[in-house]
C-alpha cells in the first residue's frame, strides 16, 4: 500500500545553522507533498507544500525540493532558530485520492 | 481564513461509556472531513474519511462499528467513540477540505484528548 517514510526522526542542530528532513514516497501517482509543524500538544500546521509539476519551493527560511524521478522529497530549514523546535511531518497524497499520507516525523530540537 | 474547530479539547470518561466529537469548518464549506487519531510521539494515522451526506471510508484496521462518523452537512463532522476503553485513549484530530482555491488543502482542528479511565 501507500507508504511514506520520513528521516531523521530526530535532528538537534546549532542556532543559525541548517536543518533537512528527507520523505520517500511508494506512489509514483502521488501529485501533492505538504509539510506540516507540529508544536507540542497543538494542531499541525502547514507551512510549505510543492507539487509534482515543481522541482523546488522557497519561502523565506524554508525551501522544498522535490525528485520525482527518485519518488524523494526534502525540507530545508536555513539559519533555524529556537522557534523552529517542532515535530516536522511530510505527507503525500497519492492519485485521484483525497487522503493524505504522513511519515513518522521528526523531532527538530534548535540549540541556543 | 480557513479555520477549523473541534469541541470538546478534552475528554475525560469511564470505560464502556460513548464520547461524541465534533468537528467543524467555520469559515469554508468542507466537503470532506478527515479523522486521525495520534499516540504520542507518533504520527497521524488516518482513521476514515468522510464526504458530506455519504457514508465514510474507513482505513484498515479501524472498526467502522466503533468509530461512528457522521458528515451531515458541509461545516459539521462528528466522530463518535463507542463503548471507549482506556486503549482508545488518544489525541483525535479532524482536518477539513474545501473545494475552492485556498480551502482546497487541508486545514486541522485542535485536536481532542481522549482519556479512558
């Protein structure tokens, strides 16, 4: 079935320095690839999403890039602040589909 | 724009008691609603989907006959859980979808935490 799988599933970095996340996806259908911030004990948030027809997406300190090619996509987080530190999940959808299928996630712990 | 409820925040109830939450889509018209249901430190696993006046699509694994989902109208999805066991403990959490430009995508409730005693 449709599987998306997400690594590091945890990642501490220095102030100011960058953070990637990695997804794999199975479904080659797959068109859309949110990424969501999870804060502890809140909902989760969309904060960039590419589609399949887009190799890259920047907004302001996050970027994401997507290889269709190697069904990969990734997360870039530039000069990360303490803010940053969340739960970081990336979903595909898959076809015709509505549903959406998240990866595991991963703990970013920012260090002062 | 594109807000999302769900009420109650949380829950607290006896084993073999039903829980009803609701889920609602305050400033768009939602046609599908979706149940996740999170354990901690784990991601979101999709419970069922459910489309505005049509049964819902659950996910393997998940009992229809347990998780009750009702989308009667555009803004209003409820899951109810059934004779809930400590097991069903849980952060349960809707997101809704438009059909429209913006509210196209999914947006979250806030989640309910669902605690079984």
């Amino acid at each position: 079935g449709e599987n998306v799988e997400q690594h590091p599933s945890t990642l501490s970095v220095q102030e100011g320095d960058s953070a990637v996340i990695k997804c794999t996806y199975s479904d080659s259908a797959s068109n859309y690839f949110p990424w969501y911030k999870q804060e502890l004990g809140k909902r989760p948030q969309l904060i960039i999403d590419i589609r399949s027809n887009v190799g890259e997406k920047k907004d302001q300190r996050i970027a994401v890039t997507l290889n269709k090619t190697a069904k990969h996509f990734s997360l870039h987080i530039t000069e990360t602040q303490p803010e940053d530190s969340a739960v970081y999940f990336c979903a595909a959808r898959f076809g015709g589909y509505q549903k959406v299928t998240f990866g595991i996630g991963t703990k970013l712990q920012v260090i002062p | 724009g594109a807000v999302v409820s769900q009420h109650p925040s949380w829950v607290i109830c006896k084993s073999g008691t039903s829980v009803k939450i609701e889920c609602r889509s305050l400033d768009f018209q939602a046609t599908t609603m979706f149940w996740y249901r999170q354990f901690p430190k784990q991601s979101l696993m999709l419970m069922a989907t459910s489309n505005e006046g049509s049964k819902a699509t659950y996910e393997q694994g998940v009992e229809k006959d347990k998780f009750l989902i009702n989308h009667a109208s555009l803004t209003l999805s409820t899951l109810t859980v059934t004779s809930a066991h400590p097991e069903d403990s849980s952060f349960y959490i809707c997101s809704a979808r438009g059909t429209s430009g913006a509210y196209n995508e999914q947006f979250f409730g806030p989640g309910t935490r669902l605690t079984v005693l």
